[in-house]
C-alpha cells in the first residue's frame, strides 16, 4: 500500500541487472545516512508501488507502451489487498 514518497537517486548495476537503489527518504535527512539509504532489488521488488521516470530514460518497448492509451482505476484501487 502506498505510504508515502521516495526518490531514487542512483542504481547499481551488475550485468546490466539492478542489484541495490539509493534513495532520499521523504522523513528528512535524520535517519539512514543523512536521508539516504541503500535498498536491495528485492526489497524494491516488493514494496514499490508506483515509479515516475523521465520519458527520455525509456527504452522503445516501455515508450510504445507510454503512448496506449491510459487505464483509469478507481481511486481505490491502491488500497485493496491481494
């Protein structure tokens, strides 16, 4: 269930796979290391919920996909459980 906001700030990649994120934590720059932390692919896996990325990162397969047309979700739909 979406909570609240991150922003990732850098990916490390092995293999062209993603293994961990950084991140900026949206509670300020007390916790993790000043704000940042280091999350694992799975962890990222399972608890993200919705990413926002600039169309010029893209490959051609997500930006034919970006053109459909949109699906609207009642705005409950976040909040139901499998």
């Amino acid at each position: 269930m979406p909570t609240h906001a991150m922003l990732i700030c850098g990916v490390d990649l092995h293999d062209n796979e993603p293994t961990k994120w950084k991140v900026q934590n949206s509670w300020g720059d007390k916790p993790g290391h000043k704000g940042y932390f280091i999350m694992d692919n799975s962890w990222m896996d399972q608890y993200t919920y919705n990413t926002v990325v600039n169309k010029k990162h893209l490959t051609d397969t997500e930006r034919v996909a970006y053109e459909k047309a949109e699906i609207n979700l009642p705005y409950w739909t976040a909040m139901l459980s499998d």
